[in-house]
C-alpha cells in the first residue's frame, strides 16, 4: 500500500515536473507564428491607429508578424466575442477601450461578456472624451448648449448605446435634466461627418477623433468629461469645471483569452510595455491627440474589475 501511494507521488511529481517544463518551453518557443490583434471599432478609428501602431512594435518584440484584424459592431462586442472564443495560445489579442467589459454587460442583458470573460493583458492609453459643436454653432460654451437643450430637443451623436460617450451624456441629462435626441453610430467618423452636414447639433466622442477637425476651423471642442483637461487641448474645461456631475473617463488596453499560459502572458506584457515606451507609439499617440498611459496586467486588470463593479452599482 506504502509502494502504491509512492507511485501515485511520484507519478504527480512527474506530471508537475513536466507542465512546468512544458510551460518553460511554451515561453521560450512563443510566439512560433503570427500574432492578430481584434479591432473591434471602426477601421480608421483612433483606437484601429493605436492598435496598428502597438502591431508594429510588438513584432520587434517577438519576432513575428503582428496583423490587425477589424471585428466592428455592437460597441465593441462582436469583437470581444470573437476574443473571447479564440484559442487560449497567447497568439490572439484585441485593442479595445473598457467599454465592451465594463459597461456593455451591466446594461445589456444575456451578454456573456466580463472581466472574467477574457483576460486583461496591458492598459495603454487614456481616452479623453469630450463634447464637439459645429464652428458656425450657435453654442459656444457648454452652459449655452445646455440652456438651449432646456428650451428645445437637441439632437447628439455617439458611436452607439451603452458605449462611455453615450454615458456621458446620460450623466449629463440627468444632472441637468435634459431630455436629448440620441442618434447612435457605429464609430466616432459616422457620427462627426452628420454634425459636419448639419444633421446633428452636437456630438459625443473621443477627444482625439474630432481633433483634426477641431484644429482645421470646422469644429469646436467644448468641454471634457475626464478627470483633468486634455494635455493638447488645455484651454478646454471639463464638465466638473463647470459645476456639472459628469466624467467618464475611458482607457483602452490589450486583452486575451482567458487561459493563456502565464509565461505566455508575461512575454506578451513585457512586449506592450516595450510597445508603450517606444518612440513609434509616442508620435502615433501625440499625432492622434491621445494619452499614453500605460498600466501592467496586475493593474490594468484591477481598474478593470474596479469600472465594472462601479457600473453595475450606477
């Protein structure tokens, strides 16, 4: 019986020694193909820019091809889906704001997706978002647009329900009791052509997606919903600043499946903090008017955690 028992110890010991050893080589032989990064926004969006932007640095990184793939809709979460499906072999990652985790499940019923539906890798930037008018648009401040939203409908964009710029005005119609017309598109370029045409009185987005029409005359930013101002727009207040109950703040980072190896995750995160750092991302970053704001897996998967809890309780 004591022979048995020591079989059945070693046996497990063995079988230890050689998970361990197989995990060992899974790192050193990661990645032995090409890598794909989900986009699960809009093709030509801010967030498809930086994913593109941290493929071509992680295949510095790792030696291999990095191929951004868009899976768009839904606000994000056909992409997180198809994420959330893949094989667990670190091969597969997406680039998305915290939107399709964090928000979209508190508020759309019979989603499968949540912090514990894939696993967060690395948190890159900071999505500041703000609130545009035309240039020829009668409001100027945002205490004049919400005067006039008192007197009459107006009518907003935002790359869809649910999503942290739609938020954000819900945050606004109830702290100054509005009742807004809210158009939803299916990214921040839909949505910033129809106020451009005069269709729509304003818009909701990523700061950064309306800032080469900011810059060219043709719109005006009038207020942000972060914490603090946008370092490339310093002039424009945010809506606390102002005295209203509104900040949504938004940041975007790498996820994987969940059951990525750990040797496989930790290579993947020293490869996006490698990416984050690099001169390449910078420049992307400053040209695109976003905030590098790298946070490492333990981190970016708390506020993770944090944001969803903080939704389901609003």
């Amino acid at each position: 019986m004591q022979t048995q028992r020591w079989r059945v110890l070693a046996g497990a010991l063995a079988g230890a020694a050689c998970l361990s050893l197989g995990m060992a080589r899974a790192d050193e032989t990661f990645p032995s193909r090409p890598l794909t990064i989900i986009n699960p926004w809009a093709a030509g969006s801010s967030t498809d820019v930086m994913a593109r932007a941290l493929a071509e640095e992680m295949h510095k990184q790792l030696g291999q091809s990095v191929v951004v793939m868009p899976r768009e809709g839904g606000s994000g979460v056909i992409g997180m889906n198809a994420l959330a499906q893949s094989a667990s072999d670190g091969l597969t990652m997406a680039f998305t704001p915290m939107t399709p985790i964090t928000i979209q499940p508190n508020y759309v019923k019979g989603l499968k997706l949540n912090p514990d539906a894939v696993q967060p890798l690395c948190g890159v930037t900071e999505n500041i978002l703000g609130v545009s008018v035309r240039a020829d648009s009668p409001y100027r401040t945002v205490r004049e647009l919400v005067a006039a939203a008192k007197e009459k409908p107006l009518s907003y964009g935002s790359p869809g329900p649910n999503s942290a710029p739609f938020l954000a005005m819900d945050q606004l119609e109830r702290d100054q009791k509005l009742k807004l017309t809210h158009v939803p598109y299916k990214g921040d370029a839909g949505s910033l052509q129809e106020l451009l045409a005069g269709r729509l009185d304003f818009v909701s987005s990523i700061a950064a997606s309306a800032a080469p029409q900011v810059r060219a005359g043709k719109l005006r930013l009038l207020a942000v919903t972060s914490e603090r101002r946008h370092p490339a727009f310093p002039e424009v207040p945010t809506f606390k600043e102002l005295g209203m109950a509104v900040q949504e703040d938004s940041f975007a980072g790498l996820f994987t499946p969940r059951g990525v190896p750990e040797p496989v995750l930790a290579k993947l995160d020293a490869a996006c903090a490698a990416a984050a750092k690099s001169q390449l991302v910078q420049q992307v970053a400053q040209r695109g008017d976003q905030v590098v704001f790298y946070q490492g897996r333990k981190q970016w998967e708390q506020r993770i955690r944090d944001e969803y809890r903080k939704q389901g309780e609003a």
